[in-house]
C-alpha cells in the first residue's frame, strides 16, 4: 500500500532578525526533505515595517503566508502562526535555528500516522534532562522505526516549544496552547508544569535524534530572552514591549 503524504507546514517563528531569517528558510529548503507537499508560513512578532514582505519577495517558490502579533510576546505569536496553520501536521522552528543536515519528514509522518498515541516528534533532546522509554513501529511496508517515548514526568523540558518538533491536532487541543504575556524562558516551562498534569497524546523522538544526532544549529546571540527585546518579558514587568 501506497503512503498517502499529507501536507506539512513549516511554521517559523520570527521577530527582526532579518539576515539569520534567510539563512533558515535557505537551510530548510535544502535540507527538508519530504513526499509530500510543504507549505510555509510565518508567525512574526511586530518586526519593523516592511520586514515580511521582503522575505516573501526573496523566496517566491515558498510563497509564504504569515501572521502578526504586535509585540505580545513569544506564546501569542507562536499561539497564533499555528492557529492559522491549515494542515494536520506543523513543524515549527524558529529564527536562530538553522538546519545543516537532511531531516527525513517522511519517516516521521510515517510514524506518527501509525501510532495515533504521538501527538509530538522532536528532532533532537537538546534542551534539559531527559528519559526515553524505547520502541519499535512496524509501518505497512514493513520497515522498523525505532524510536523512544519522552518521559513527561523526568523531562524538564518535554516539549520545547520553539524547537523543531512535529505537531498534530489532538496535542494542543488536549493540552493546551502556550502560555502568553511571559518571558521567552518561562514559556517552556510553563507549559510543562501544567501539560504533564493532564493525559493525553505522547512525546516522542526518532532514535537518531536521541543519540546526538541534532541536525540544527542554535544561534541564540545576540540574546533575546530577558531583554527589552523579549515582549513577553516586558508585559510580565508591567512595562511596554520596544
């Protein structure tokens, strides 16, 4: 039986980082690869007049789509370029995220079709400490995919929220959308404190992506968390995001 490949989106999550933003929508055209169709968008937070239309201007064959917050920070901007998402699938990413080796998006979807119970696949630990617990998909044709169950109740961080992970419907729906108005840092952490309470759909990694495979680089400097940049950050203090 012949895979039917729905359609993915990739949703990159932004704020005027005009030169880093092309390096990583150059990079994921490269090195994405999938059967199926990909479509593109952009969740921008307020960057200065201009700054998407540019993009766009610059990566036709993408023609990308996007939404904008007005500085409210990361959880509203991420809330809402995945709200407008059209797809069952969505792998977000962000800015200072750039990919420098091939992802195989088919496996993933693969897996996640066969096993329902997944609601995210992340691409690589990366972010806190982390417990697996193993398996193996037989998929229709045959072929073994290994991968491991992220543990939520020993995982600091079991869903990085910004980091490129596959999403279907019933994971946000179940637990929630991020939170809003805090600090970049504290979304994460948020979210987790109140997800692992609730039962639902699992986290999971390809095993590749457990073993220090991680296929994308992070370029966190110049620092955004905690910063007058950080919109989230300025709300929480009462103050007006620049």
């Amino acid at each position: 039986m012949s895979m039917n490949w729905p359609p993915v989106t990739i949703l990159v999550y932004t704020y005027d980082r005009p030169v880093r933003i092309r390096k990583v929508l150059e990079s994921l055209q490269k090195h994405v690869k999938y059967s199926g169709e990909l479509l593109w968008r952009l969740a921008d937070d307020g960057s200065p007049l201009g700054y998407l239309e540019s993009i766009a201007a610059d990566f036709p064959e993408l023609n990308l789509e996007w939404t904008v917050t007005n500085r409210k920070g990361f959880g509203a901007n991420a809330n809402k370029g995945y709200k407008a998402c059209a797809t069952k699938y969505v792998l977000p990413t962000e800015d200072d995220l750039w990919i420098n080796r091939d992802l195989d998006l088919d496996m993933g979807i693969t897996l996640m079709e066969g096993v329902p119970t997944i609601g995210a696949l992340r691409y690589g630990i990366h972010l806190g400490s982390t417990v697996l617990k193993g398996h193996v998909f037989k998929s229709e044709t045959g072929r073994l995919i290994p991968y491991f169950e992220v543990d939520r109740l020993k995982t600091k961080y079991w869903n990085p929220c910004g980091h490129p992970t596959l999403i279907q419907p019933a994971f946000y729906k179940v637990y929630g959308l991020l939170p809003e108005g805090v600090a970049v840092g504290q979304v994460e952490l948020a979210w987790t404190r109140k997800a692992v309470r609730i039962k639902g759909p699992v986290v999971a990694i390809l095993s590749q992506y457990a073993t220090g495979y991680y296929p994308f680089v992070h370029v966190s400097l110049p620092r955004l968390g905690g910063t007058e940049r950080d919109a989230g950050y300025m709300i929480q203090r009462g103050k007006n995001p620049k």
